[in-house]
C-alpha cells in the first residue's frame, strides 16, 4: 500500500470524513487538509497553515479528532 492508501484506511477506522482527495492532498472535515509526503510523513494543516509534521497515523488522527 502506498503512504496515500494507509491514509485513507485510518482516517476510516477513525470515522474521520474525506472530503476531497487531490494528488498526494487529502482534505478532511473542520478545514483539516493532510499533504502526504515521502518516508511516510504527513504533513497537517489547517485553514492554509500548517500545524505539525506526523509520522504516526494514530497520532495525527487523535490530534484531528481533538
């Protein structure tokens, strides 16, 4: 599976809603927009800014639910 694929899967297991995917962009509910980088890194951000760099998906699912 690539990075964007184990993407998708946790943000379902999560119940969190996709909005729109666009290239290696995906963009949730409440502004949330994950940009999918190289080495498994996503990068969150929200309303054009970015928030923080997360290797760990479960973390960064638990930091949108917040």
């Amino acid at each position: 599976m690539s990075s964007l694929e184990i993407l998708i899967e946790a943000l379902k297991v999560y119940e969190i809603e996709i909005v729109a995917i666009d290239g290696n962009h995906v963009k949730l509910q409440n502004n949330y927009e994950v940009e999918v980088e190289k080495n498994n890194l996503y990068k969150l951000i929200s309303n054009g800014n970015i928030v923080a760099p997360f290797s760990d998906l479960n973390e960064l699912c638990r930091f949108i639910l917040k």
